[in-house]
C-alpha cells in the first residue's frame, strides 16, 4: 500500500562532500515538499580575490577545493590569460591537460569506489568494503595513488597546485619522470578493464528523467580544456557567455545558487560530457560504454557513475597519449608567457569531475577589481531536485528505508562537491 503520509528528513546525506539535507514530505498521497537543502556556510571566496595581484589569483582559487584544485587552478589561469591577452604555448597546454587528466582519474576513482560502488554492493562504507572486497578496494588505491603521482609530476603537488602559472609553468617534469608516468599508465589497463568488468556485472536503478545535458565541446576531440558550451538541446555559446547560460539565482532553503537555461534545470558532469561528446571518444573507451550499455542520449542520472567509468578508460589513454606528444617533440624549458596588457576581462571556463567550471575576472592595473566563479554542483542541484520530484512518487509503495536509500544514492550519483556550490555573489531569491 502506498503511503498517503511520509516525512523524510535526511540529515546529512553521507559520502558526499559537504552537508546537504533531503526534505520529503507526502501529505494525503501529494508529494508537498522535496527540497536537498545546502547548509554549507556561505564561502565568499570572490570576495578573497579582490585586490590580489593577477598572479596570486590560480594560487587562491584552487583553495577553493581539494578534490578539484588543479580545475580550479587551470580555469584561474585562462581567465587571467584571457584579460591579459597571454596565449601559453603548445607545450604548456599539453601539459596542463596532461595535470587535468590526473585530476579527473583521481576524483573519478574515489567516487566510483569510495562513495557509489558501497551502494551498488549494498555496503554501508567503504570501510565495509575493505573487508568485504579488499582486492577492489586495493585496485582503487593503486589507480588513485597513480592519479595523485600524475598532478604531483606536473602541477608540483598533488592538492593546490604551486608550478602551474599565468603564462606557463615555474618548472616542467623531466623526460624520465614522464616515461615512467607512462609506463605506470599502459600497466593501469589491467586495473581500469578490471573496472569495467566489476560493473559490468551491477544493476544500477531504473529511472529515467528527459532533461537539458550541457558541457564544453569540440566537433575533433573529448576535450576538458577547450570548447565551446554545448547543449543537447541544440545551441552553442562561447565561453564569455556563461552568465546568459548559466542564470543563476537562490532558494532560500540552499546556500548554494541554482541554474538554468533552455528549461528549468540542467544537468553537467560526465553524463552530460558523454551525451554530447561521445563521438570523439578514444576507442577503447567507447568499447567500454558498450560493454556497459551506456548509449547516447542516457537519461537515467544514476548513469553519471557509469559515465565516469568510461571517462576513466579515456583519460587513461589520453594521458598517454599527451606524454607521447611530449616526449616525441621534446621537453623544453620555456620562461612563462609575459601579458600583453595589465588591464582587462576575462573568462575562463574547463571541465572539471563534476562538470563545467567557469572563472571570470576583472582586472585593472595587475589586479583583480572583480571576480566570479560558476561552480559545478551548483549547475546540478536544480536538476537533482527535478529528479527528486519525478522520483519520490514512483517510489510511494516502498518501504521508507528504500525510499530514504533511493534518494540519497541519487545525490550521490551526481558526486557533488556542496563546500564548492555555496559562493555568494550577485544575490538574487526565488
């Protein structure tokens, strides 16, 4: 029997980032309230960034976050390079990608197997997990541990990056250091197929829910650090505009803003990278999506941790094929690109784990007068609620247990970074 009365109230939803409350309540059969609350305190970090001189700006941006620094970091720079018209050069580019695909594979694995893959084998933690699957746990480890070595050789550490810098890098990792980084990568194939085949034999939840999917994209290549924002709902826009994109506005129940564009919500992350980028694939990637029955347009968001799995695959070749690129044309010291002017506005925008990340900076005289910042999860919470609302009365026949499990593990599948989410410029309640 369904129930006519139901309150659930979450307080936090687990092995997230951050806090965040689920809200349900169901009066005489009528789904009234289905809120994820973001209690995070406001993290005013534009306002940080005022006044700082355009070279501290990547430095205190990816302070923003531990698990994404070198997005953050990377995003930083192309703002300030865009205000300050610095184009780096080829091998800076490569090596910064070389630092994202690092980063990418390092927050992949530990939402796959620390935070989503306890639910999927009906585990509690990945504490259960380590007794209960050690060998899967072990080749988590192993697979981070490289991800971690990868921005570390690059980016100088691996949280909060120090080499990479506006116009180029303080330092560059030597041709020894790259080759085993590539080494390391070939022999991770077995950890990555090993993935692969552990999923491919998990029943992710049936649900499904039509919505706007953005992210970057490039008609000749799966690409996080160029591109256009792209939409399955059809248009293109440059970067500079993400404000017409993105709209963002307050509920009061969320320390974190909303978005929307062509609908009510829209979705980013991998899920949404897939969905419009699937094309452009590396091969071994796409046959990973088809061992996982992961076809274009997906609409079960449960699917993003699938979709992360095949980015996983991805990453892992593009890495080795960017130190090939690297080593076949040769390292070479290069003093960082100089600015061309010391005034100007910027935006810079690249992919980070969860998503789209935007950063756009005034600058005047060498420092920053303005600064905004267009966070990720921020962009999914108005499409996790959506998907709450559909959810919730498909799910009224279940026992309040289920249900409680349903809503969380579907927070979960969108690896929210909620301490990122809550900036607070440009206030504006709906």
């Amino acid at each position: 029997m369904a129930h006519a009365e139901l309150q659930i109230d979450i307080h936090h939803v687990t092995r997230v980032e951050g806090h965040g409350n689920i809200v349900i309540d169901v009066h005489d059969g009528v789904l009234e309230q289905c809120n994820l609350e973001i209690v995070e305190a406001p993290r005013f970090f534009e306002a940080m960034l005022r006044g700082q001189p355009y070279t501290q700006a990547s430095l205190i941006s990816s302070r923003i976050c531990g698990i994404c620094a070198v997005t953050h970091a990377t995003a930083s720079l192309r703002a300030v390079e865009s205000a300050l018209a610095i184009t780096p050069s080829r091998q800076t580019v490569l090596l910064r990608k070389l630092a994202l695909m690092g980063e990418m594979l390092d927050s992949h694995i530990l939402h796959i197997y620390m935070l989503a893959l306890p639910d999927l084998l009906g585990a509690n933690s990945v504490i259960q997990l380590a007794k209960d699957a050690p060998e899967a746990v072990g080749r988590a480890l192993r697979m981070k541990k490289l991800a971690g070595d990868i921005c570390a050789a690059i980016a100088g550490r691996h949280t909060h990056p120090v080499a990479m810098t506006v116009g180029g890098f303080t330092h560059i990792p030597n041709a020894e250091t790259l080759r085993e980084l590539q080494e390391r990568l070939a022999a991770s194939r077995l950890d990555v197929d090993a993935t692969v085949e552990l999923f491919r034999g998990l029943t992710l939840p049936e649900f499904e829910r039509e919505s706007e999917y953005m992210a970057l994209t490039q008609p000749d290549e799966y690409d996080f650090y160029h591109g256009k924002i792209g939409s399955t709902d059809d248009g293109q826009w440059p970067v500079e505009r993400y404000r017409e994109v993105t709209n963002e506005y307050l509920h009061t129940h969320s320390s974190a803003k909303h978005c929307r564009n062509q609908r009510q919500s829209y979705m980013v992350g991998s899920l949404a990278r897939f969905n419009l980028n699937h094309a452009t694939l590396h091969p071994r990637a796409k046959a990973a999506a088809s061992v996982l029955h992961l076809v274009p347009k997906c609409t079960n968001p449960y699917m993003n941790v699938t979709a992360q799995l095949v980015e996983v695959v991805h990453c892992t070749e593009q890495a080795i094929s960017i130190i090939k690129e690297l080593l076949d044309s040769g390292l070479t010291p290069e003093p960082p690109v100089p600015p061309s002017r010391l005034s100007g506005d910027g935006v810079g925008a690249c992919e980070a784990p969860r998503g789209t990340l935007y950063h756009h900076y005034n600058i005047r005289d060498g420092l920053l007068r303005e600064a905004n910042c267009v966070i990720p999860t921020g962009q999914n919470l108005a499409n996790i609620e959506a998907d709450m609302r559909l959810l919730v009365p498909r799910l009224l026949e279940r026992p309040k247990d289920e249900i409680t499990m349903a809503l969380e593990s579907l927070v979960r599948a969108y690896d929210p970074c909620i301490s990122c989410a809550t900036h607070f410029l440009d206030v504006r309640y709906v």
